[in-house]
C-alpha cells in the first residue's frame, strides 16, 4: 500500500508494538521509536511518507520535533496523536506544519483514514486552502 514507510513515535512501548503491527497487518510498511531523539535520527536517515508522533515524549517535546521533521523533510506529513490535548496545542501544531491532530483514544479505522488522507495528500492537487 504505502512505499515509503510510517514511523509511529510514542513512549508507550507496547502502545507503538501494537500500532506498528496492525498497520502491517494492513498492508502499511510501519516502524516505531519511543523518543523524540530516535524519530529525528530516523527520519534524518529515511524517507517517510507519514509520521504518526505523540506530544508528550521523554526527552524532546513533540511540538519540537514537529519542526525538526518539517525542517529535515518538510514534505513528509505529520500527523499528532496525544492523549495530552489542548486546542492550543492542535493549532499551534497545525501552524508548524502538522496534517492533522487526534486524540488518544481514537478508533483505529479513524486512525487509518487519517493516514491514508496524509499519504495522498499532494499540495498540487488542492483546490481549497484547507486541508
């Protein structure tokens, strides 16, 4: 399905195991870090097509690497799961880039259509100005 892969970035280890292994169930070539410093790395070294990252990692805020990743490849989408929301934090997210913000909990087929809408999305294709 995706050709280049989704890096989930959380601190929940069992949390980003279990993610990563349905969205390959799926079909979706997925892997996970559990801190800020490991998705920077990552996507330093590696083309992804969508980033699922948590706000509220151990060493680096996510609204920093947020940046950081908009910074190294600002044509990868980023997508903001947290179960630390405020509107607020949505968009000021929205604002440095991020495709979308959801909240933990969310229902894993949402979280699929999110991620499907982040890898098709193409600025040329828009007509509107909203995503």
């Amino acid at each position: 399905m995706a050709e280049s892969p989704i890096l989930v970035v959380d601190d929940e280890e069992e949390f980003v195991a279990t993610l990563v292994q349905r969205l390959r169930k799926r079909g979706w070539a997925s892997e996970g870090v559990l801190s800020g410093s490991e998705a920077i790395a990552k996507v330093t070294a590696n083309d992804y097509a969508v980033v699922l990252l948590d706000m509220r990692l151990p060493d680096v805020d996510g609204g920093q690497v947020l940046l950081e990743i908009k910074k190294i490849r600002p044509e990868s989408r980023v997508v903001i799961l947290t179960g630390h929301a405020s509107a607020k934090e949505g968009e000021e997210g929205i604002r440095n880039g991020a495709f979308d913000y959801l909240l933990k909990p969310v229902e894993f087929e949402i979280l699929l259509e999110k991620l499907q809408a982040a890898k098709d999305y193409s600025p040329e294709n828009q007509t509107t100005g909203t995503l």
